[in-house]
C-alpha cells in the first residue's frame, strides 16, 4: 500500500461505465473500530462517488480479520457481488498473535482469489500501533479504504473487460 496521500480524482476509475450495476461486498472487522469504521465509510464513498448504487453495496462487519475470509468465502458463494472488499486493522501487541492473524488474513485472502473469479481486495492494515493505523484511516497517509475501493473497481472493469473479450 502506498505511504502517500491519492488524489482518485486523477484516476481513470471516474470514467468506468455501467457501475450502477456493479453489486460489491463490503466486510468491516470490528476490532479496532474506529479504524475499521474510517475505513468503510471511505470505500462506500468512493464507491458511490463513482456511481455504484448505494442498493447495490452489501455491507456486513465480521467480529475480527480472522473472520473476513470465511465471510468473504460466504459472499462468493451465497450472493451475486463483483467483488468483495475485506476491511480491517491489525496491531501489533506484545504477543505473537499478531503474526499469526496477519499471516492467516493474507494466506486466506489470496487463497479466495485463486479459487474464486470474483477479486476479493486486501484492505487491511497491518500495524505497529494506533497512531500508523489512524495514518491511514483518514490521516496522513490518506485512507486505504478509498483505495481498497478502488482496487475492487479496478478488477471488476478489468474482469468484465476480459469477460467479453
Ligand atoms: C485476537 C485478535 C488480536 C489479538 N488482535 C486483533 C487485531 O489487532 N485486529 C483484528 O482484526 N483482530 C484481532 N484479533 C481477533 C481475531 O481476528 C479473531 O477475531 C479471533 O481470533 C477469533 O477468531
């Protein structure tokens, strides 16, 4: 993810046809909700800004990270959404649990995007503490829930465009 603020107006996403179409799934990790929260309401902004139809926007929160892939693995095979975007924010304490949710999250979400055909996006940060997660929630850094957005709009265009040759 990248460690500068985005401008999305620059980006060729505003020019996407058909978007009012486009049914995306959002998942919110509720731990560390203030992060996650910024984090949604940035991607459905997005997401409404470049006319998908808030109708068409499914989102549901999950208990923690851990729980965005099976969810994810749920909203591929129960619904009809383009893509999933799956949010959360994992800090660092001073166990290793750390380590073995992020590399769970990781794995299970590269693992959706190998047996699905739907792209599930990676929208969740990893962290040594608070204050680089709130950087990036809405700070300094920008708000990787936009770009999550963007990511999903990018791969929906890219796999329709693919789709009718
Ligand atoms: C247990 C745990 C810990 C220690 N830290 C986080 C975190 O920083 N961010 C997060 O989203 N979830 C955390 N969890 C919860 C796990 O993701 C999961 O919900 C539980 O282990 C239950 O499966």
């Amino acid at each position: 993810m990248s460690t500068q603020k985005r401008n999305l107006s620059d980006n060729q996403i505003r020019g996407y046809k058909g978007t009012s179409k486009w049914k995306i799934g959002i998942l919110t990790a509720e731990w560390n909700p203030e992060v996650t929260n910024a984090l949604r309401d940035a991607a459905r902004k997005t997401l409404i800004q470049t006319g998908v139809k808030e109708t068409n926007i499914l989102s549901y929160s999950v208990p923690g990270s851990f729980e965005l892939i099976k969810a994810a693995k749920w909203m591929a095979e129960k619904t009809d959404v383009d893509a999933v975007i799956c949010l959360g924010c994992i800090i660092q304490g001073e166990t290793r649990h750390f380590d073995f949710v992020a590399a769970g999250v990781t794995d299970g979400i590269r693992d959706l995007n190998i047996r699905y055909d739907i792209p599930v996006i990676f929208g969740v940060l990893t962290t040594n503490n608070q204050q680089q997660a709130v950087d990036r929630a809405g700070g300094k850094y920008g708000n990787k829930g936009d770009e999550a957005a963007a990511a999903a709009l990018k791969m929906i265009q890219l796999n329709k465009e693919l789709t009718s040759g």
